[in-house]
C-alpha cells in the first residue's frame, strides 16, 4: 500500500545520501599532561623511598637507624650528586638546566641503587629494592619524555657514572655504611626538591587540551 511505498522511499533516500562527517574526539598528550606525570610519580617515590629508606637503615644497624644520627659527609660521599644547592640559586636556573640536573642525578642514583640491590643479604629487601629501581628508571624516562615535549635535548654524555659508590672499596664495613646512608639522604632530598620543580613547571605550561576534529568521509 501508500505506507509501504513510502517507507520505502525513505529507506532508498538514506541509503543515497553523502556520508556525513564524522566526529572524532581526540586528546593531544603534550608537555603538560606529561609534566603532571613526572609530578605525581616524584610523589609516589617520595612515598616509596619513606618506607625504603626506614627498613634498609634498619637492616644497617645502628648508629644509621637513630633519629638523631646526623654525621658529616665524608669526602668519598661527594661521588652521590648532591642536591644541597643554594634554594635561591636553583630556582634561578632556567627550566632546562633543572630538568637535565635532575636527569643526570636520577641516572646516577638508579647506578648506585642497583649496586646496592646486588649487595644487600636479605630476599625482601631485595625485591624492595629492585621494585624502586623500576620506578625510579621510569622516572628518568619520564623526565626525559618532558625534556623532549618542551624541545630540550637530552644532557650529553654517559648516564651513569663509570664507577659505583664504594670503589675504590671501602676501607672497613663503617664506611660502607656511611655510603650507603648517603646515597638514601641524597635520594630523598633530590625528590623532595624534584616534586617542588614539577609543580612549578606545571603551572607554567597549560594542560593538555582535548580537540574535535572533522573528518569527512564520503565527498
């Protein structure tokens, strides 16, 4: 009947008509989406390293896991970059001599890490260890992923120092120790300072903005 030849006509009439153009929704993952990354994993490394740093100065013995054990850097320390620079003049830096500072560290400290993970006499302070040594290797990747969004290029030169902390070996257990107890003092100052920069530098560069884009098809 009519309505048949209607809905018939309909259907044909759809079936002819162009494409219409389709609406993709994308997110374009810049440099700041990628400076919120590196920020909240610093943070979790803080969190991390809390708990690490407390069970391996235990696993030291004292004097390294007293409160108020606060001993002089020895001048075989001085290998672990240190992170005791003058606020003022940190902050001074540009963006991207921060950024390759801490790169350089971050590669430098996993080095050392991963020695100690080698050393260290018990099965669960070695899983903890290896654990925060993949998280700190994606913080170094992380960092770079930034360094490359913001078109800086990567620090040249090795990422890891030829030696590790303790060779030549050190002269008794006590200053074994003292080096290892450094290399976690370090550690925490560089993330405290580190997660301070991200959350600077992310407000700096605008988040990353999600776009429609128009494709169409059929024409």
């Amino acid at each position: 009947g009519d309505s048949w030849g209607i809905f018939t006509f309909l259907c044909a009439a759809l079936c002819n008509l162009p494409a219409l153009p389709a609406l993709n929704c994308s997110e374009e993952l810049g440099a700041g989406q990628s400076i919120q990354q590196t920020y909240d994993l610093t943070r979790y490394l803080e969190h991390q390293l809390r708990t690490l740093a407390g069970t391996y100065l235990n696993y030291l013995g004292p004097p390294f896991n007293e409160p108020d054990f606060n001993p002089p850097r020895l001048a075989r320390a001085e290998r672990v970059p240190s992170a005791t620079v003058d606020l003022d003049l940190w902050r001074g830096l540009t963006d991207n001599a921060r950024l390759a500072a801490n790169y350089r560290a971050y590669s430098r400290l996993l080095c050392y890490l991963r020695v100690l993970d080698r050393q260290v006499g018990t099965a669960e302070l070695r899983h903890r260890l290896a654990h925060f040594c993949a998280s700190l290797q994606g913080l170094v990747l992380s960092i770079g992923g930034v360094m490359s969004s913001l078109g800086y290029p990567l620090p040249a030169g090795p990422a890891a120092p030829p030696a590790p902390p303790g060779a030549p070996a050190a002269s008794n257990d006590f200053l074994k120790k003292m080096d290892d107890f450094w290399l976690l003092k370090e550690l925490q100052t560089w993330l405290w300072r580190s997660a301070k920069d991200f959350n600077r530098l992310k407000k700096k560069v605008p988040p990353a903005v999600v776009t429609l884009r128009l494709e169409a098809r059929g024409f």
